[in-house]
C-alpha cells in the first residue's frame, strides 16, 4: 500500500478561557492553575454543550430537519435543563444497543442467571433447536453455562471467580450446539458480569497462541523502537506510533489526535493511503469529542467499529433491572448515530481508536488518541487489539518522559533569558530590555511587547497603538488596581471595552506591573493565525461542508471560535513573567525614587558619544560585566597561564585575582584527573575549535571551604586580538559542585542498594522458564514454595496471563504491562536489569520480589525463550540468615525513605536561593540548606537500625537553636504542600525559635520532619491544611533548667490508614510499608532522646502529640 508523507507539527496549546481575568500575586502558579472546583465546572459546561447538540441533532432526525453542525456548536446554549443531560449521560453509557458482529449476555454473580442477553444471541448460539424442543421458553432466567459446551462452563466458571476478570480476557468457548468457537471477553458491571462474544477465526494466524504471542512481539519491537528513538521530539515519537499502528493493524489512515488544555483537538501525527484526503494539522472543537465519550476512553481504551452502516442489535434485559444494562466496557457497544452520521461524511466506514493516557499529579489524563480508519468494513482480532493497547501504555509512559523534558527545556531557556535580561539592567536599566536583544519579546512566545514608564511607551512586535496602550495601562489601574499583573486570553472576555478597536492583530496580554503606574506588556494574536491545515487547500469555498459533521466543517468551526481567542498564557510563562517583576521591582523602584527624566536625559547624552570614545565605553563595560557577572569567569593566554579571573571564580575557588594571574591553569589549578580534558579544550580552542557543557574540576584554595573540589562546567572560546589573531582561551562556567556532592552521594547509596539486593540471593533461588512463546516450560520447587501452585498446573501455560494474572493474580493491568515488555524483550535478544514484581500466591498472600531474567539458546545460538530468577525474603531456609536479610531489608528501606525529606529540602531551599538577591534571607536559606544537608549525611553514613531498635545508638550531643530546626522541617515538606495544594498554619513564637538547647539536633530535624511529612501527606486535597504548634514549658529540677516542649501536628480529616498506625506504634509487628519503617523507627529514636509520640483522632481533625525535654543553655553554664 502507498503511503501518504507525514510531517511533525510544532505543537500547540489553545485554550478558551471562560473566566474573565487571571491576575497575578505573590504567587503567579497558584493563581493561573485552575483549582479541581474550576476544571469540574468547566467540565460540567462541557457536558452541558454536548447534551445541547446531542439532543438538537436528535431533534433534527425525528423532524426530518437538517443538522447545520457549525452553526450548533458556534450558537451552543449556555446551559440545558437537567434530564437532558441525564438522557445525554445514559445513552452514551446504557444505549442498549450493540454491534452486530458478535453476541452479548449479562450474567448474575456467582448464580449465571442471564439477566440480559442481545437480540442476535438465538442465531450465533444456533439457539433455535433448543426452543423448538421447549428446552427454553426464552434466555432471561436461564443459567447460561447451559449455552456452552461443559470444558467452556468450567472455564467461564473459574473466571468469574478472579478478582481482576479482565486480566484472563480472552476466553476461548464453544457453544453447545454445534461447537463453534468464540472469543468470551468479561468484565464486571454494577449488577454482574456482561460477557462479549466474537466469533473465533481458527484459521486466522492470530488467533493462535503463536499468534498472540506474535503480536505481543510485533508491539514489543514497536516499544523498543519507541525507546529507541532520541528524546526531545514528541512530534517524531508520534510519526513512529502512526507507522507502527498501520503495520500491525492495516488500516488506510491511523492518526494521533491530541487534545489541547481547552479540550479542543489537533492532528499532530498522520500515515493514510495516498488518495485520501489529509487531515494533518486539523484543529476541531472539543464538541466533536464529547465529554462522556473521552471518560469512556479512560474506561475502555480500545474502541472498535467494524461497519457504521451495519444496524444495530437491541439488547433484551430482565424486567427486574431498575435501569438499563451499562456497556461502557463492552466491546460490541455501538456507535451513536450521530457519529455514525460523522463517519459516513468522512467516507470511513470502519475505525479503531486507541487511549493515549499519561498520569497528571496521581491522576490518569486523556492525553489524546490514536485513531484508524478504514473505507470498507474491517474487523482487527481480540489479541491484536490487546497488542496495541499494550503498545499504547507503553507510549503513554514514553509521553510522559517527553512532556517532562520538554518541561525543563522551556524551564531553562526561559531562565537564559532572565539572566540576559537582568544583566541588560544592570548595564541600560530600564531600556535595555526593550532597546536591546534579547528583549522581553524573547522570554515568552509572543506576537509584540511593549513597556509603558513614566508616560512612554516602547513598542514592539505587533502591539496596540502608543494611545490604546496608555488606555489599556488606565484600565488596568482602574479595574485592577489591586493586582501586580494580569493575563487573559480574550481582552474582551477580561472586560477591556477598547477590545473591539484592536481588531484581530491583539487579542491576549499578560502584563506585569514594575511601579505603582509602570508596566510590561506582553500581546498575542488569534489562534486562527497560528493553524495551517494542508486539506483546506482542496475545498477553499467549502460551500457544501458547513452543515455537515465533517473534518472540514469542524476545522471551520473551530476557525470561528479561535478568531476571538489568543493561545493562553502556560503556567510556565506567568512564573517567567512574575519571576522578571521579582527581580526588577527594586532596580525600578530606584530608578522611580531618582526621576526617571534624568535616566531619560543620559540616554540621549550617551547616543550622541562617537568613536573612539564609544568604543572605550563599551570595552569598560565589558570589563565590568565580567567582573561581576554571576558566573564564573577565567582566561589564558597561548602558553595557558591566567590572564583573566573574574570576581566569581575568585569566590568560587578562594584563589584571588592578584594571586592567580600568571599561573598555570593545567598545572597549579585544575586537578590531575581533569588536565587531560583541560588541555584538549585549550588545543582545540587556539585552533579556533570551541566546545561547550565540558566538566572539570579545579582546585580550592584556602582553609575554609564548604567542599575540597570545584565541579565547573565550562564552555570554551577562542580569544583574539583586534587583528583577528588567536591570543588565548576564554571559559565561561557554571557552579555544578552542589549538584555533583548530592549526585554522588546518591551514586554511592545506589552501589549500597545493589550490594544489599545482591547479597540476598538465596541457595536456590525460585526459578521459571520460558519458551519461545512466552509458555511456562520450568517451574521448579522454589517457585511451587514460594507461590503455591505445583510444577503440573503451570507447565504449558502462557505466563503473562494465565500464570501471571490468573494462577498468580496481580495489583492491575500496568503491572502486567510491564512483566510482558521484560519477558518478550528477553525473548527478542535484548538485555535487561533487575525488574521489581509482586504478585498474590495461592491463599492470597502478596509476595513483592526482584525478577531476573536471561535468555535461553539452544548449541546454535538460537534464542529459544527465557530464564527468570526470584529473589526473595521467603527463600532463606536458616532462620538466622533469614533476619539478617530482613535486618539490612528494612535499612535499606529506612534510608530509601529518610533521603526524601531531607533532599526535598535542598531542593525548596535551592529553588528559593535562585530567586533571591537579599544577603539576610540566603544566610538564613544556607544555614537551613546546610542542617538538611547534615540529616543526609547523618542518614547515609552514621544510621544503625540495628542499634535505633535496641536503644543502644548513641546520640550526638550539642547545643542547637530551636529555630533551625523548625526552618529545616519546614522546608523539608514545602513541596509536598505546594503539590498538594495545602495550606501551611504554624503557631511557634519568638521566644521558642530563639532557645538554644542540648541535643541530637540531627536526629531531632529527622524525626519531627517525618511525622510533618506524613501529617501532610494524608491531609484531604485541595484546599486542606496542616498545622504545627509548638508550646514551652520551662521547669527547674535538682537545680538544672529543662524546657518541656509539646510539638502538636494537625490536619483534617478521617486521618492515617490503621494499617500504618500499627505499624507505628505496635511492638515487634512487622511493618508493611516504607512508610512504617520510617516512622516506626522515628519512634525509637524519639524514645532514646526522652521523648513519646501519641497519635489523636478527633472529630474532625487528627493530631500527633510529641513531648519532649532538653537542658537549656544556662544549665551548661553553670556546669
């Protein structure tokens, strides 16, 4: 088949933004994220829409009337009365219709009453002779095993009984009449079990087990192509799904649709036959995918449509049922005949479509769809299907790495141009930023900016006239006074009456206020403007189309709609724009405070400067910018002594300018290790050859240095005179120390964690094998111990599925997913690591394992399956070794645990110390990043949970502020609350924050940052809260000085699972969870420093209760 060319589009994000202003605080994220209440109304609106022209299409069928689809969406009603909606809801979800290509029953649990069947049931069964001999008056009532042949009951029988039925899927029964085969596939509704049967093509290759497990392989090799492909480019990643689709499915056109944050859809990735129409690059309303069908592709996320033109089967249910039958997850369910109606116009018959889901925040996020049409009726196998779903999990988790990278990328260029920005301020303050380049156009996608100072303005771009723009600066003032800045993407919709007048050159801003009547702007056109589709070219009049459900009608509907809307403004950009206000209000406020007609003035007296002298000016400037830019700078002439150390290097390595020239770079600074890289650099560079992001390291200078080694990563250039000749090597760095200190101390925990996991290797492990086609052919007394069933029930047996996730029941589907991507790469030749597995043994019991897996040749060479070791705590037959294992188990476990909260810290710290330029505050920021930095190194280094257990571990004595520590658990839980969207109350006076007492402060901040942590972790979101409070008590005993302090966390709600509380508090109980080991051995160490802990529930809020006792400072004195 010839296919049509592809091309990637850039993406893009439209978003129609119903409310009216978004204007930015103290916190910019906060306020332009809509919170759940929003996105649920919106969601609601949505719904409401839909009802709309779900009901007026039908209204339209009944009356014989056409059904102008543009005008419906574009004229939709704002709101539709509720048993609209209801009717809407139930028949997409409960039709009560199916497809005619197979059969329907729904079964009562655990009896096999049918309590509704389809129609077609009596001819696919070849029912008929049964109700001519008056076996069966009629199927309601009748046990349905009876339909099969005895070996399909019991089948049937057995699966029903799983916990997840649809993990077992498909079934292959006979009927009992004539013993034809289908294809069972189950799954649980409300009142039962509904059972889809597909007729079975035995001839078709696959339908076999080798066909099966050859299409598992098909899509096993279009994930490991997946894997392959070079991160940084959703769009290529899209073209291969689409490619890899075609060849598993056949499809004439297969297309990845990706819904935008407003829910509106665009065609990114496209492969069809060479005569079909293109629709790359179509942009359609969010009507076109109703709400209640995107929910049923986070349900079912195979949809399948063999012919649209076949008529529809009723389905025929008990009298006894109060509603109809839900088919969400059915997959015989039919189409609707408004979509029925849509395929036709676009001459498809048959389609596929397929759920791209990603996890947003824990949650599950229709990120898109694949979807495949065909022009003649086409049926894709059960085992196929299920192949590209498999296909699609592992692309959703692909997607995810993508979006997150792309992320960091936009995070990062954004913070360049900051930095440019920030220094054209230093240099030209305020003009730099809109007379120079980068500008503020640079730091966000727009179409124009512009800055109004002191009754100015600067344009750029497209922008509003000089006079619209003072306009919109009083409006602002006006209507916004109380606001530092405001986005929206319609200025109509944000109630700027002068909106009309922009036309549609502006229709979305962003501003941000410098001073009290001083503002950037930033100004977008309409998303018309930015969407090009290839398909419009062939219909330009489209004079026919409008009425019609038709990629074409939707395009133009969606053209409609968009002409009055802007591309909204990402969190990302708002937190650029905020983070730029943060750091030029006080350079602004200066210039405010001094006049800015002096600044004004100094411009035109320093644009008249000519020559020579102009050229001086700048060469000082340079100079200066060097000297005290924000990274550190260093030079060498031709024979690589320093001719050049800036102020930040000097600080960085301790080394001071006068000190440091004429040294030897490679020889007197750099380290040993790194010289060799050094000196590549400084060949290559006076060859006129540069590189960039080099890491080496360098000396440090002087006694009293937080680190022993420099980390810098460096980009090197060449330097040359005013005759162009090459005179020696620039380097321009950046401090990565801090990075490199955390990141190997991480590196040295992984090696601990893998010695840990290598030393539980039993003497004989559980071991089990495959063959070829991913059956069972080993399974040996280990594994028969281990999970209870015998080597004669699992050989033969199809691992992933019938072993794992039936014999060996699973958590759900991802789990699955993940166990067959190992096995069938193994399988394929590939290499793979340790992979962790957990899966229920025969009563029931979870068993949580590190899987092996090796692959297995025959004396050729050929690979002919697979090899797969279990390591387990279960496997130790000496009891002694048996808690040896388990001892350094729950260490590692403890440390895994312990690293977050301290590193969580860093992190929050870090981030503030980035966007901070107040000497006080970074004191205070360091002395807390270094009290986390020294909970790290007291957990990695110095923890024994051995001795924590028996109470024996020696504590760390000495004096500590109070303070500190509660700054350091603070921080330790900021992000925590941020993601979860809590709000932070605390109650702890001054004079507690100012005591010094005696102490293992190390171990305190551990401890007290572990219950903070887990308070706020089961806090309800969002809008929840958590609360600390901290109250002294001063006592005199024998003498000596105590404070007694009790330390009160709170948050709302029902309060921590029961489970976790036994873990914490019960003696001698062997805790479940990472979490209870934590916590559990928090208490120990909160027992050794004299301490207790008690766990409230009240009626609506829940409390840990931690007392505590510590000598005061006067106590040491007078010892």
């Amino acid at each position: 088949m010839e296919l049509g060319s592809r091309e990637r589009r850039e993406e893009k994000t439209v978003k129609y933004d119903n409310n009216k202003s978004n204007t930015l605080s103290s916190s910019a994220a906060s306020n332009m994220n809509p919170n759940k209440c929003e996105r649920r109304k919106k969601t609601m609106a949505q719904y409401s829409a839909d009802a709309g022209l779900l009901a007026e299409f039908e209204q339209s069928t009944d009356s014989g009337k056409s059904f102008n689809y543009s005008r419906s969406v574009i004229n939709a009603p704002q709101s539709v009365p509720e048993e609209k909606i209801t009717a809407y809801l139930s028949r997409i979800q409960r039709g009560g219709l199916i497809q005619p290509f197979g059969c329907m029953l729904a079964i009562e649990e655990p009896t096999f009453k049918i309590i509704g069947h389809s129609e077609n049931c009596f001819d696919f069964l070849s029912l008929s002779d049964l109700f001519e001999s008056k076996q069966l008056n009629g199927l309601i009532g009748v046990d349905a095993r009876v339909l099969f042949s005895p070996a399909s009951g019991v089948s049937l029988a057995k699966a029903i009984t799983s916990r997840e039925i649809s993990l077992l899927n498909p079934i292959l029964v006979r009927c009992r009449s004539n013993q034809k085969p289908f294809n069972a596939i189950l799954h649980r509704i409300d009142v039962g079990v509904v059972i889809d049967l597909e007729p079975a093509r035995l001839g078709d290759p696959a339908l076999s087990l080798a066909g099966a497990v050859q299409s598992q392989k098909l899509a096993v090799r279009a994930i490991s192509r997946l894997q392959s492909l070079p991160g940084g480019d959703i769009g290529v990643l899209c073209d291969a799904v689409v490619e890899d689709v075609q060849k598993l499915t056949g499809y004439d056109r297969v297309m990845v649709y990706k819904f935008h944050e407003d829910e509106h859809g665009e065609v990114v990735s496209e492969i069809r036959r060479s005569d079909l129409e293109p629709y790359l690059g179509v942009h359609y309303p969010a009507t076109d995918i109703p709400q209640a069908a995107r929910f049923l592709f986070k349900q079912n996320r195979v949809r399948m449509i063999c012919d649209c033109n076949a008529n529809s089967v009723r389905v025929i249910q008990s009298e006894e049922l109060k509603q109809p039958l839900c088919l969400v997850n059915s997959t015989l369910r039919s189409p609707h005949e408004c979509h029925k109606q849509y395929m036709t116009n676009m001459g498809s018959l048959a389609s596929l479509v397929l759920a791209v889901i990603i996890n947003d925040n824990d949650s599950m996020k229709l990120w898109g769809l694949v979807v495949c049409h065909h022009t003649s009726p086409r049926y894709i196998p059960f085992p196929l299907r299920h192949a590209c779903e498999f296909l699609m999990q592992a692309l959703g988790l692909q997607l995810q790495m993508e979006l997150q990278l792309a992320s960091q990328l936009a995070e990062k260029k954004i913070l360049r141009v900051q930095t440019l920005l920030c220094d054209m301020l230093l240099r030209d303050a305020p003009f730099g930023i809109v007379t120079q380049s980068p500008s503020i156009m640079d730091l966000v996608k727009c179409d124009g900016a512009a800055m109004y100072y002191g009754g100015r303005c600067w344009l750029l771009g497209i922008t509003p006239t000089e006079s619209q723009v003072k306009d919109i600066a009083e409006w602002l003032l006006k209507n916004h006074a109380d606001s530092t800045g405001l986005s929206t993407d319609s200025l109509a919709d944000a109630g700027y009456t002068g909106a009309s007048l922009l036309g549609e050159a502006v229709c979305g801003m962003a501003t941000a206020r410098l001073t009290s009547k001083d503002f950037l702007f930033w100004f977008r056109s309409h998303t018309a403007k930015e969407v090009k589709w290839g398909g419009a070219m062939h219909h330009p009049d489209d004079k026919d189309d409008g009425p019609q459900m038709h990629p074409r009608s939707s395009f133009k509907t969606f053209l409609e709609v968009a002409k009055s809307k802007s591309l909204p403004w990402e969190i990302m950009e708002i937190n650029a724009i905020h983070s730029l206000q943060i750091i030029m209000r006080d350079s602004f406020q200066n210039i405010e405070d001094s006049g800015p007609k002096s600044m004004v003035c100094s411009q035109q007296n320093n644009s008249e400067i000519q020559g020579l002298n102009e050229i001086s000016s700048v060469a000082c400037e340079m100079v200066r910018l060097i000297e005290t830019a924000s990274a550190p700078i260093f030079g060498v002439d031709s024979a690589g002594f320093i001719n050049g150390w800036n102020a930040k290097i000097a600080e960085l390595t301790g080394l001071q300018a006068n000190e440091a020239m004429g040294k030897s770079l490679l020889n007197e600074v750099i380290l040993e290790d790194s010289r060799g890289v050094a000196e590549n650099l400084i060949s290559r560079a006076l060859q006129g050859k540069e590189d960039k992001n080099i890491e080496i390291k360098l000396r440090k200078f002087g006694k009293r240095q937080q680190y022993s080694v420099l980390y810098i990563m460096v980009n090197a250039c060449t330097s040359r005179d005013y005759t162009n000749n090459v005179i020696g090597v620039c380097f321009v760095g950046q401090d990565i120390t801090p990075e490199k200190v955390v990141m190997d101390k991480f590196v040295r925990l992984q090696e601990d964690y893998k010695a840990i996991i290598q030393s539980l290797n039993p003497l004989i492990p559980p071991i089990f094998a495959s063959d070829e086609n991913a059956c069972c052919s080993e399974w040996n007394a280990a594994m028969e111990k281990l999970t209870g069933w015998m080597r004669n029930e699992t050989i033969g047996k199809l691992l992933p599925g019938e072993i794992f996730g039936g014999l060996c029941q699973l958590k759900g589907q991802d789990t699955l997913t993940k166990f067959m991507i190992l096995l069938y790469r193994v399988i394929s030749g590939h290499d793979t690591e340790k992979f962790p597995f957990g899966f229920f043994d025969r009563k029931g019991t979870y068993m949580e394992v590190l899987l092996m897996a090796n692959k297995r040749t025959d004396d050729t060479g050929k690979i002919i399956g697979c090899f797969c070791f279990l390591q387990t705590m279960q496997a130790s037959g000496n009891k002694q070794d048996s808690g040896e294992h388990l001892s350094k188990f729950k260490e590692l476990a403890y440390i895994r645990q312990e690293m977050k909260n301290p590193l969580n810290g860093i992190r929050f710290i870090h981030k503030l110390l980035e966007s901070t330029a107040v000497s006080e505050d970074q004191k205070q920021l360091l002395e807390t990043s270094d009290a986390c930095e020294k909970q790290i190194m007291s957990v990695i280094e110095n923890m024994d949970v051995g001795s924590i257990e028996e109470g024996s571990m020696e504590l760390d004595m000495e004096e500590f502020l109070l303070g500190n520590v509660i700054d350091a658990v603070f921080s330790q839980v900021m992000i925590l609350l941020k993601e979860m969207n809590l709000q932070l109350l605390h109650e702890v006076p001054d004079d507690v924050r100012t005591l010094y007492l005696f102490g293992d402060q190390v171990r305190l901040q551990l401890v007290l940052s572990d219950f903070f942590r887990i308070t706020a972790h089961y806090a309800p979101t969002p809008n929840g809260w958590v609360e600390i409070k901290v109250s002294p008590l001063r006592l005199i005993r024998e003498g000596d000085e105590f404070v007694h302090l009790q330390i009160r966390m709170t948050h709302p709600g029902q309060g921590l699972p029961s489970a976790l509380i036994q873990d914490i508090f019960e003696e001698g109980r062997h805790c479940t969870t990472q979490e209870g080991i934590g916590l559990y051995l928090s208490c120990k160490l909160l027992n050794m420093m004299n301490g207790e802990v008690h766990y409230v529930r009240e009626q609506d809020k829940c409390n840990f209760l931690i007392d505590l006792e510590f000598r005061t400072r006067k106590t040491k004195d007078k010892t």
